[in-house]
C-alpha cells in the first residue's frame, strides 16, 4: 500500500495489519514526507499539547489523505500518525472514497 497527501506520495506502508478500526504498518517513507515530519512528530508527541494553527490547514484536512493499494484502489483515511522509527497508525474513513 501506499500512502498519499493529495497526489503527493510519502511512502510504502508494509506488514499492515489491524486491531478493531485501527490499521498498522511500516512506513518506508520517500522523500517527499521531511516537510511533513514536524506535523507528525507534534500529532504522536503525548507530552505537548497538538496546536492546530502551527500547521498548514490542508494538512488537517482529513479528504487528503488517501491510500491506494497495490492495485492503485484508493481508500480516503483520517490523518495517520507516523511515528520517527517508521510505525504507521491510521483508520479508514466512512466516508470512504
């Protein structure tokens, strides 16, 4: 599978795997995900508060975010989280695309 921002690709999910709505995998990010890295990092730091207003509001757009699978299908998802060492969380959103 791979993870999109709009038609921007950041990275190959592998080992996906999922628990109840949540989905987890490991992300081999490309290089278009550094502009990305702080908002990730803030979204899964527990110890500070997420402050939406820092970001780019596109970014909190959760119609963005996409993945497509090995076949090129698309499904929308919330806002993943991606974590420094490559862990990948997300869920599917119901309005699925």
């Amino acid at each position: 599978m791979k993870l999109y921002f709009k038609d921007e690709y950041l990275g190959y999910i592998q080992d996906s795997t999922g628990e109840g709505a949540w989905v987890y995998g490991t992300l081999n990010p490309s290089g278009n995900i550094d502009k990305y890295k702080a908002f990730f990092e803030a979204l899964t730091n527990e110890e500070h508060e997420f402050e939406e207003n820092q970001f780019d509001a596109s970014w909190l757009d959760e119609s963005n975010w996409f993945i497509t699978d090995d076949q090129g299908d698309k499904g929308g998802i919330e806002i993943p989280a991606v974590y420094p060492d490559g862990a990948i969380n997300w869920r599917w959103r119901k309005d699925n695309i």
